[in-house]
C-alpha cells in the first residue's frame, strides 16, 4: 500500500459515518466500469485470510 493511499484511508477513518457514505458511493460510482482483471484463488484465499484476521481482532476487542 503506498503513503497516499494509506493517507486516503487514515483521513477516511475521521469522517463521520455520513462523510463516509457519502464518500463510498461516489467511489462506487467512479470504479463500477473498470475493468479489472479477475482474481485468482490465491489472491481470494489472501483477502479471506486478511479479512478474518482483521475480524477476529476486533472480536476480541469486544471481549
């Protein structure tokens, strides 16, 4: 991840649920067209694994 892109992501997290809406959207918007390759299995199995672990951390926050 570069700089800028987490500096997008940290700014991101400060916004108000609204802001963040707001923001979502219009990124949906703008990304719904492009043409992305599809991922492969391996790429799939590392965001699964990524997500989960970020869940479970936040699960045992919450404990």
């Amino acid at each position: 991840m570069t700089a800028l892109v987490q500096k997008l992501l940290d700014t991101f997290d400060r916004l108000t649920d609204s802001e963040r809406l707001d923001l979502v959207l219009e990124i949906l918007k703008r990304t719904v067209y492009l043409d992305f390759p599809p991922l492969s299995d391996e790429d799939l199995v590392l965001n699964a694994e990524e997500l989960f672990l970020e869940l479970d951390e936040q699960e045992s926050l919450y404990e």
